[in-house]
C-alpha cells in the first residue's frame, strides 16, 4: 500500500509500496537474522558431530516465515515440512529447545527423540515439522477443519515446498478444502531446487505453481519470498480473505535456499555463481538492513542487535552440547496415547 507523505520533514520516509513501519522492519530484521544465525550454527554442530541424521537448513528462506508471522493472528495454527528450524523460531519457540533436539538431548522440544524434522509446541500453536514430503497438507487441511468445526476464526498456515506440490495428497486437500471452504492457507515455499532438480525439470507449468488450485476454485498468487514486506502483505491479505469465509487460498513464495537439500547434499546440479548472485543482490536480510539504512538507523544499532543474536545462539549450543542424553527408559514413554 501506498505511504502517505510524512508531515515532519524530521521523520523518514518509508521505502515505496511497503507496509512496514521502521519498528516493524527491526522486527523483522531481528526474527530473520535470529533464523539465519541459528542455522549456521546448527551447520557447525553438524559438521562436528553433534547433529545427526537428516538436517534441512532455512538459510535465505528467512523472510517467507518472518514475513507470514507477522501476518497471523494469536490463535492461528502453523504447520510445515522438515525444513522447520525457522519455522519453530519465528513462532516463538525457545532456540535452547530447538537446538537441544537437534543435539538429541533429554531438554528438546521431543526430549531428544524426534530430531531435526519433528517437533511441536501446541503452546505456540506449532503442530510440527513432518519428514513425508506433502504430509503438511491434509495435516493442515485438518487442523483447518477442527477450527471450522469449532467456529474459532483461526486458519492453519500449511507450508510445504514446491517439489511436494505435485504430490497426490496435496490435490485431495485442495478438494476437500473448497469443498467444504476450510480455513487453510497453503504455502508454497519455491526454491527453486526441490531435493536435487531443478523446479522447471520436474514441474509442469513451473512458472505458475500458485494456479494449482484453480481446478477446485481455490485461487493464489505469486509473492517475492526475498522480502519481507511483501510477505506480510500478501499474508494478510489472503488470511483476511479465508477469515471472511471465502475457503482456501494459495500463496507461491519464490524464495532461494543458499544451502544443499540437507547438509548431505553437495549441491552440484547449481553453479557456485549463481548462489552467490542470489547472495549479493536478493539476500532477505540484506534487503531489511539497506531499507533500515535509508530510514536513517544508525549502523552501530545494527551491529549491536547482531551480537545480540550470535550470544542468544552461542548460548542455546552449549546448552544443547551440555545437557545430558534421554535416559534408556524413555524408549517406552510417548509411544501410545493414554487415558486421563
């Protein structure tokens, strides 16, 4: 939307067509830089042994979810796939938690059982991480249900990636979710690559992932994943348009991931320019900080929140370094739900 003009010649200018205040841009700036920090510590602890199993970072993704988060209300659901670290912090989950899981400690969010792709705070209305590619739609689609159901004016944030969009399960959702109008916001998180091939190479109709739902009457539209501003505004708009009792929308974020599939992923089938250029001139947080630049904060502010951050991350891998291993007996805990 369009800024109206200031009228103190004192008070910056916002950046055209966005729909941030400068507090709400070192919002933004201080949630992303949380996820981007976070994960290149999960891939240090990687590389060191103390993460096992699959590890799928965020890294570039940053303001899809930052954006989105800003977006919801209280109330609202959020579901995703194994790409999730970002996810669970940007809801507001504790980053010791998180990374304690990921080190596979008894004071994770699964107490060390479920690793990297599957946690889950009901607390912050996070209903996981989920490894199967395409589950989080009919997880999602559900979730939605019950809100309907319950007449609770609350939507599900259903993310998933552009590689499970052309899974079978994702189009039975869309089905019952127009049918039936559930208040569900699929969104998919393009970028670009999938697993291993390129989105063009495995996709019909590529370029247009957010008409996917047009055979059942869902409509969608394509956003810039890379800014944040967009983002919220897009998110808005579409959950005021599932709140009004219209059914099911689609938002297609095209967004980068500047790391492999997973950290066991080398990443060849992409040109080491072609990252860097994502880098360099699209990069989500980069974009935030010019943007905080022009509106006249000081650098030193900048730098200070980003120690701020690296000692919050620094201090949730210790703890999930020193905090012991679950005990054996907790192989027989949460296996099956029990009465009371």
């Amino acid at each position: 939307m369009d800024q109206k003009p200031s009228e103190s010649p004192n008070e910056p200018t916002l950046p055209a067509g966005s729909n941030l205040t400068p507090d709400e841009y070192l919002t933004a700036y201080r949630k992303m830089l949380l996820v981007r920090r976070f994960e290149e510590k999960a891939g240090q602890l990687y590389g060191m042994g103390y993460i096992g199993g699959f590890c799928h970072l965020y890294i570039g993704q940053e303001a899809v979810v930052t954006g989105m988060m800003m977006a919801k209300r209280d109330g609202d659901q959020v579901i995703t796939s194994y790409r999730d670290h970002g996810h669970m912090l940007a809801t507001g989950m504790d980053p010791k938690g998180v990374m304690a899981e990921l080190t596979g400690r008894q004071s994770g969010y699964s107490k060390g059982k479920g690793g990297s792709m599957h946690m889950f705070s009901v607390e912050k209305g996070f209903y996981g991480g989920h490894g199967i590619v395409g589950t989080p739609a009919p997880l999602g689609s559900g979730i939605a249900f019950a809100n309907k159901y319950r007449r609770n004016d609350n939507v599900c944030l259903t993310f998933f990636g552009e590689g499970a969009a052309n899974q079978g399960q994702v189009y039975e959702s869309f089905n019952m979710a127009s049918l039936w109008k559930l208040p569900v916001l699929y969104i998919i998180e393009n970028n670009h690559y999938a697993m291993g091939t390129s989105v063009e190479r495995a996709s019909a109709q590529a370029q247009d992932l957010h008409h996917r739902g047009l055979a059942f009457g869902i409509p969608g539209r394509e956003v810039d994943g890379m800014d944040v501003a967009a983002v919220k505004e897009a998110g808005e708009k579409a959950l005021a348009h599932i709140r009004a009792g219209n059914g099911p929308m689609i938002l297609e974020m095209l967004t980068y991931r500047y790391r492999g599939h997973s950290m066991s992923d080398p990443a060849k089938y992409r040109t080491r320019e072609e990252v860097q250029d994502m880098r360099q001139h699209h990069d989500p947080i980069e974009l935030v900080h010019k943007r905080l630049t022009d509106l006249g904060r000081p650098e030193d502010e900048m730098k200070a929140i980003d120690k701020e951050i690296r000692a919050i991350v620094n201090e949730a891998a210790q703890f999930a370094q020193d905090e012991p291993e679950p005990d054996a007996s907790e192989l027989w805990t949460d296996v099956v739900a029990t009465k009371g």
